[in-house]
C-alpha cells in the first residue's frame, strides 16, 4: 500500500510542476507577445506596458514556485504516508 502511495504521489509532484511550469511558459510567451505589440502600436506607453507586463510575469512565476512547494512536499513531506 505504502509503494502505490509514493508512486502515486511522485506522479502528481511531476503532474503538478510539469503542467505549471507548461502553463506559465505559454501565458509568459504570449503576455511578452502582446506587450511587444502594445509598445509596437503606441511608443509612448512603453514604461506603462513594460510595468505591467513585469507584474504579469512575476505572478506566473510565483504560481511555479507553488506548484514546486507542492511537489516538495509530496515528495519529502508526505501526508498521505502513515
């Protein structure tokens, strides 16, 4: 019982992490995309865009770092383990 709950766990760390980072990696591409584009169509909202899109940014690495602590806990702290 104990081996099916590590494994079990150790899939959803990798689940947890994987699909976050897939995330954040897609919504980062296309929040510079837009941005470039932002600034591309009006030159002078550049610091206003830049701004903004650092603040978008650093959110969706933050959710990583959730997701990371998640699966460091599952891996090293499991609950689930009597």
């Amino acid at each position: 019982m104990n081996e099916t709950i590590v494994a079990l766990s150790l899939l959803g760390a990798a689940l947890s992490v994987g699909l976050a980072v897939l995330g954040a990696c897609i919504g980062q591409g296309l929040a510079v995309s837009k941005a470039t584009e932002a600034v591309g169509k009006n030159p002078a909202a550049k610091s206003e865009v830049q701004t903004m899109m650092i603040v978008g940014l650093v959110t969706m690495v933050v959710l990583v770092a959730f997701a990371i602590a998640i699966a460091i806990v599952l891996v090293y702290l499991n609950p689930f383990i009597r």
